[in-house]
C-alpha cells in the first residue's frame, strides 16, 4: 500500500543518528553537561541529565532487584466467592 508523502516519516541523517546514539551511551554512565548540552543541541531537545540514567537498574548494586517476579503456582482454581461478575 502507498502511503502520501505527508504520512511517511522523515529521512534519518544516520550520522546524526549514530552521533545522538554515541553521546547517550556515554551520558549513561558519566553525567558530562558538555555532552548533554550537545545531545540536546543536535536533537532538538532539553533533556535533563537525570533522564539519561533515571529508569536504569544499578549495575551491580546490591539492592537492585530483578524486574520479572515468580508468579506462584496454582494447585486448584479460585473459590466462586472470589470470582467479579
């Protein structure tokens, strides 16, 4: 199926792409406000530093926790008392 132009997305300049991907994973690890300050400049943004690092698990830490949780088993289905209608 043709789509209209006005409905396809833009061209990637995929060394713009590769440069925002590069400064990302460098501010991951090493909050440089040089290097966020030219992120931003390049993408068109204000992303604070805390956004870079944020909803990342410690690497190593020992209070990280697992994101995926052990469902229990269940040997017998629900009581009819515990069942919404």
């Amino acid at each position: 199926m043709e789509l209209r132009p006005e409905l396809m997305p833009p061209a990637l300049n995929e060394q713009l792409v590769a440069r925002l991907a590069k400064l990302a994973a460098h501010l991951d690890g090493d909050p440089d406000e040089d290097m966020r300050a030219e992120f931003n400049r390049l993408a068109g943004t204000d992303i604070p530093i805390a956004e870079f690092t944020r909803n990342r698990p410690a690497r190593g830490h020992a209070l990280a926790r697992p994101v995926f949780r052990n469902v229990p088993f269940l040997d017998s289905p629900p009581a009819q008392s515990e069942f919404v209608l």
